[in-house]
C-alpha cells in the first residue's frame, strides 16, 4: 500500500489547486485597499440611497443636460399636437444627416429595417411583428411625430430617451423623414450650411 | 496556469447528436399526420389567409395579436362578434364610425381608453376579409403535450444527470473487472503454489534506491536545484495572477444569453450599452430598455431552447425580468411594483486605474471584441481578457490612432508624425504609456 501513497499525495494536491480555481467567484486580491473606491460608484448599493440602490431615476420635474422641457403629453392629443405643429430645431446639414444615420443602424435598423419598409431583421425572423413602413398613409408621420413616438414610444415600441441625447433624437429624425421621402419616391432634400452652431445642444 | 474554460466532453456531443436525430425523427412523423391544408373559415369563405397573415403581421400586429389580449384586443372570434361589414368599415377609417355614433364603436373606444385605432386606408374589401380569415383559423395546437414528453426525458438523458449515471455504470463496470481480476489473480497463485511453481525469484538484498540517491551528493545538489527552479516558476505565475479575474463567470440573477440576443438576433452591442458611445462606463442598460423589445416578446420560439437550456426555463426568465419591472402581459400595463436586479458586475478595473469607453469606442472606433472576446457566441458573459496593465500597455504600443476624420486632432497628428517620422501613430507615440493617462 505504501507505494501508492505518493500517488495519492499528487492527486490530492492537484485537487487542492485546482479547487482554488472556482470560475464563478472573483480571484483573490493581494491588498485590496486602492482597489475598492472609497466614492459612491456606478449601480452600486448603498444604504443611504432609496431602496439602497444608487441608480436611480432622475428628480421629477428635473431637466437633464442637453435636453428641453418637452411638454407634449404622452397620449392621443400630446401627439396629435407634435404632429401638427412640432418641428425640427436642426437643420438638415450632412452632419446631422450622417449622425442620424449612424443612430438609425444602432437603435431602429434591427426592427424599423434599413430602409425604413418595417423589414428588419428581427421582423424577418418573426421575432417582432406589426412594424409599419415610414410611408404608411394611415400614419403619414411628420418630424414631430417621430420625434414624439421616439420620445414617449407608442403602442408596443418603447421610449428611446434614455439612449439617446435630444440632439441624437432630432438628427434621427432628419434621417426617418429623409427615408420616408425616399420611399415615397421623392428626392432627397438638399442639404444646407450649417449656421453658426445647432440650436439645441 | 492558464484557467481553461469548461468544454463538454465527447460524450455529451455524442449524446447531443443523439437526441436531436431522435427528435428530429419524432418531429417528421408529426408533421406526416399534420399535413391537412388550412380550414376554410365560414364568414370569409373565399378569402386567403396566406395573404392575410402577411397583411395581418405588417399592420397589425403591433397592436393586436390572434389570440391574445396585446394593445388592442385579440382579434381570433371578430367575426363571431361584429359583422362583416362592420370590420371592413372600421379598419379603414375607426375614427369615421366611432364619430357616426355606432354603438359598438363607441363602446370599445370607450373600452380602451379612447385609444382609437390608426386608419388603414390602404386596405381594400378583399384585403379585410383575408385578414379576417387568417385571425380565424383555429389556434394551432401546442406540439408540446407529446414532444415535450420526450424531449423532457431526452434532455434529461442528455443533460447534466444523465452524464452522471453513464459514469456511474462505467464506474460500475471498472469495480467489477478490478474484482474480477483479483479472483483470478488469487486462483492462479493458489494453482501455481500446489504445483510448487516459484511465482517470484528471491531478490537479493540491494540498497534502497533512495538511499544511492542520497549518498550521491552532486545529485542531492543538481535536483534540488531544479525543484527549487520549477517551485520559483509555478509560485511566480500563481502569485502573478492574484488580482486577475480572467474566465470570471458568475452566476447573474437573470440568465441573459449574449449568444441569442447579440448573435442570434444581431442585437448592436449599442444598443443596450448605449452610455458605452458617450460615457466612461458602459453601462448596464436599464429595464426600460429590455422591455422595448419583450413587452412584445413574452416567451422564445420553439427553435431556441436547446438541450441545455430549454424553451420553459428561458421563457421562465423572461418572467423574472416581467417580475422586476412589474409589467402583467395579461392586462398589458405596468402594476407599478418593482424591485431591481442585482447583477454581478464582471469587469472591474480597480479604483487606482482610469478607463474610459467612449474614448475607445467613439473616438477610437475600435470593437467592443477586441477586449470583450466573442460576446456574441456567450451563452453566459465571462470576462475574456485578462485587464491587467500589461495587457492595455500591449495594445497601446501595437494599435494605430484613427487619424482621419479627426479635425480635433488634426494638428497634433501632424506634428507628432514629423517628430518621429512615420504616417501612423501608435496610442503609445500619443502619450498613452504615460503614467498620468490612467493613474491620477
């Protein structure tokens, strides 16, 4: 028996080290005390915050930076109001055209498609289903329109104003109204100088 | 002392490709005795719902589903409720009949909270009714009552348990040969000592290999000094990874599958980590941004539970994210109750390093791969790199700064090529090697 014992020594050992390898726990840290931030971090959890969570919404009544009070309701009026009347504070420059388009193919494509037909990718796996194509007639979008929907979202799509800035929001419309154009068959505008600096920031 | 990561065994592939041809067998003798063509539905007798279901689901569908209760009522029984003609007169113009004061109209618009539908003037005669004939076909029943039987016991003869009790018959089987060919060892020797046969020459009395071993000095010497070596190299590259959380895999507490959402389904990255564009963090996106997309998905397709994590256990945690946010699918409003999900954070620089996302991901375009590893084939997200100093240092040194389309850095571009003579500049040439950078 006594020759085996060596073996079983090794085998033991490489157990003990391997255990120490437990891939759902962090590895151990040799003096952690710069590691830890001494400061309230992002999404930590702290006693002192509501429910203890430190992400939290903003203040009611709060305006964040970059953005406007937007006072169009989120209901039937509040959008039939931005529709009629809501218009776009930036102008339709190659900047703002390209920005806008470079927001479409994060956030809308996958569902809205590239063309704005309502053929996404995820529409084509039947993932999500009823996208509408920009030139609906039933809808006839306008700049405030979509600027709303994006801002409040409508019937199953959601709110996209914690992703985006407002300026973002307002370059996307460029790009919605340019592909809705273009479905329609119509020219696309031409694009202008920029004056000074965009309205909203 | 790389950590590898878990890979399943031959066995289980074996074992998978198995079960998927049993299933893939059962599946074709279904469809053999499913094969009967769409019923003819008796309100629209000639009308296609073919057509209807491509109309039904580029229209509609964002509202209203067959069979179910979704922003607008489920619309499978309409045409046992209203009339042909009326439908066909309120799907093009609601507005139109609920202003006419037809009552039912007005009854439904009052139901919903004078929501009223969006006009579909598009939509001929012929396009309603294929539309109604789709919504009226029967609800296709659940293949699951029997399938799932099966699949049930074959993912649990292919899944984790079933593994077990393989080994466990194998183990079995070992035990018995090792008793086995102790019997027989024991009866040869019997045999061999009746027949006086000498089993073993009697040894002579040598010296002890070990202890040759120690009188030799220079060996006691050399091999020493090469377990010391090999001690010294093992204990460096141990103690070296104290602090590195490469492989790290935790345990969240919503089982989000990056392979389905981000490859599957050619989720952007950005779009959930939106802050990554703009911030320092990347952000853990918030739940309002899951539901954009799962107030309409409640649970997933048939196709995408697997043999290690089935259809229910997914549709389960789409549940747990309903839970969080407190969104009831059945009335389709949010009760108000909620409670956050701790997720565990993965990777964490610690406080003493300064990084910062949109300067990478924004300024620099450089992938969300290149550090993060192939997120998009990540059943669960593990940390790939290894975040040390090191690491980042070798990137600098090695990846060229995006000159082009730069006018804010035009000028310095410009000056510090001349100063070291070349068209790219690495990071590192840019002052990204320099202490202040990242320790502050």
């Amino acid at each position: 028996m006594k020759r085996y014992s060596s073996l079983i020594y090794v085998l033991m050992f490489s157990f003990i080290l391997t255990s120490c390898f437990d891939k759902s726990k962090p590895n151990f840290q040799y003096f952690p005390d710069m590691y830890e931030p001494i400061s309230y971090e992002t999404y930590g959890e702290y006693s002192i915050f509501q429910d203890g969570q430190q992400a939290l919404e903003p203040v009611a009544e709060s305006i964040s930076r970059g953005w406007l009070p937007y006072d169009y309701e989120d209901s039937a009026e509040g959008y039939d109001l931005a529709k009629a009347e809501l218009k776009n504070p930036l102008p339709y420059t190659e900047e703002n055209y390209n920005k806008g388009e470079e927001m479409y193919a994060i956030y809308c494509a996958t569902c809205h498609g590239d063309k704005g037909n309502g053929k996404g990718y995820l529409v084509e796996r039947e993932k999500i289903l009823g996208v509408p194509s920009y030139d609906d007639v039933g809808r006839a979008i306008t700049e405030g329109s979509v600027y709303h929907v994006m801002y409040h979202g409508i019937n199953t799509m959601g709110s996209y104003a914690s992703q985006m800035s407002n300026e973002e929001l307002w370059q996307l419309t460029h790009y919605v109204m340019t592909l809705k154009d273009l479905l329609e068959d119509k020219e696309q505008k031409e694009f202008v100088e920029d004056v000074e600096n965009p309205v909203v920031r | 002392m790389k950590k590898v990561l878990f890979r399943p065994s031959k066995l289980k592939n074996f074992l998978l490709l198995f079960s998927i041809f049993f299933v893939l067998g059962l599946n074709a003798q279904e469809e053999a005795a499913e094969e009967s063509g769409p019923k003819v539905i008796e309100a629209v007798p000639d009308a296609d719902p073919a057509k209807g279901k491509e109309l039904f689901n580029s229209l509609c569908a964002a509202c209203h589903k067959p069979y179910k209760k979704a922003v607008g009522p489920a619309l499978h029984g309409v045409s046992e409720r209203r009339d042909l003609d009326w439908i066909q007169r309120w799907t093009v113009n609601s507005r139109e009949l609920i202003d006419s004061g037809d009552s039912q109209a007005v009854a439904i618009y009052e139901e919903y909270n004078k929501q009223a539908m969006p006009a579909f003037p598009q939509l001929s005669k012929e396009d309603v009714n294929d539309i109604v004939a789709y919504v009226e076909q029967p609800k296709p029943e659940p293949k699951t009552s029997k399938k799932d039987d099966v699949e049930g016991a074959v993912a649990a003869g292919g899944g984790g348990a079933s593994t077990e009790v393989i080994l466990g018959i194998l183990a079995f089987v070992f035990l018995m040969l090792l008793v086995v060919l102790v019997l027989v060892n024991k009866t040869l020797r019997r045999f061999a000592e009746a027949n006086n046969v000498e089993l073993y020459k009697k040894k002579e009395k040598s010296k002890p290999i070990w202890v040759a071993f120690a009188e030799n000095q220079f060996l006691v010497l050399v091999s020493v000094v090469v377990v010391l070596l090999m001690l010294a190299y093992g204990g460096y590259g141990y103690l070296m990874l104290v602090g590195v959380d490469q492989g790290y895999e935790p345990v969240q507490p919503i089982h989000y599958s990056h392979k389905i959402h981000a490859g599957e389904n050619e989720i952007e990255c950005k779009y959930c980590h939106s802050s990554a564009r703009k911030s320092k963090h990347s952000g853990i996106p918030s739940l309002n941004v899951c539901m954009n997309c799962h107030k309409q998905i409640a649970e997933v397709s048939e196709e995408t539970g697997n043999e290690e994590y089935s259809k229910e256990f997914y549709d389960n945690e789409i549940q747990k994210l309903y839970d969080a946010t407190g969104w009831d699918p059945d009335s389709q409003s949010y009760t108000g109750e909620t409670k956050p999900v701790k997720w565990v954070r993965i990777h964490n620089l610690p406080d003493f390093a300064y990084f910062n996302h949109a300067q990478h991901v924004t300024v620099g375009q450089i992938e969300c791969q290149t550090c993060h590893g192939p997120v998009e084939e990540m059943e669960v997200m593990y940390q790939h790199s290894s975040l040390t100093m090191g690491w980042c240092i070798n990137c600098h040194r090695e990846t060229n700064v995006r000159m082009d389309d730069n006018p804010y850095y035009e000028k310095i571009h410009e000056e510090l090529s001349k100063k070291y003579g070349v068209d790219q500049l690495t990071a590192a040439e840019m002052g990204g090697l320099e202490c202040g950078k990242c320790h502050y």
